[in-house]
C-alpha cells in the first residue's frame, strides 16, 4: 500500500468544552496519512489516487462549519470522511491544539482506522 501524507496542516475549527473554546474559532494543527491505491503509481493516473487537494478542501470546509466538544470525535469525523467519502482503506491523524496551557506547546490526539 501506497500513503499519502499532509503534515501540520492549520485548520480553523470550533473545538472544545469551554466557554471561550465555544465563543470563537481556534486553530488547529491536523497531520494526516492515509492509504492510497497502488494503482496509481503504476500507471501514474491521478484518477487511480485519493487527491491531497480535494482532501484539505474538504477538512477546511467540514470543520468551519461544525462545533465538536473533543479532539477525539473530530478526529473520528475526519477519519470517517477520508474512508467513506475518499475511499480510503487505512488512516491515522493527529490533532493537536497550541498554546492551549501556560508552558504546553501543544496536547492532541492520535488516532488510526482502517477497513
């Protein structure tokens, strides 16, 4: 199986259980690998592949739209998306909110699915 990663993408997304995490948007870093057809090094058709493009369009869209108390069910509704909706068959993520303590550069989660 071939990956395909999108490292330290920054997305804006309405995440968290705290009044100020609800007033506003914050800024998310999101990591991503997930598995792609052979098919699609071999014959070299973009069409045989899961387009990176595509993929962080729809994140940003998802996520600017939707509220999520926890890292751990957006990163699952990402996760879904990538093997519903790409076709993915296996996918892991890590999400990691910034400055979000005094002294902490970053707390997130890691989560990897497949078929």
């Amino acid at each position: 199986m071939d990956f395909i990663f999108i490292d330290d993408m920054r997305v804006e997304a309405h995440v968290g259980i705290f009044e100020r995490e609800k007033a506003a948007p914050q800024t998310l870093e999101l990591s991503l690998t997930f598995g792609v057809p052979d098919a699609a090094a071999q014959n070299d058709d973009i069409e045989q592949t899961i387009r990176y493009d595509a993929v962080i369009e729809r994140i940003r869209a998802e996520l600017a739209t939707r509220h999520f108390n926890l890292l751990e069910t957006l990163g699952e509704y990402v996760i879904g998306l990538l093997l519903d909706e790409f076709g993915a068959p296996w996918v892991k993520i890590s999400i990691a909110k910034m400055g979000i303590m005094k002294g902490v550069r970053r707390v997130g989660v890691q989560i990897e699915r497949s078929r």
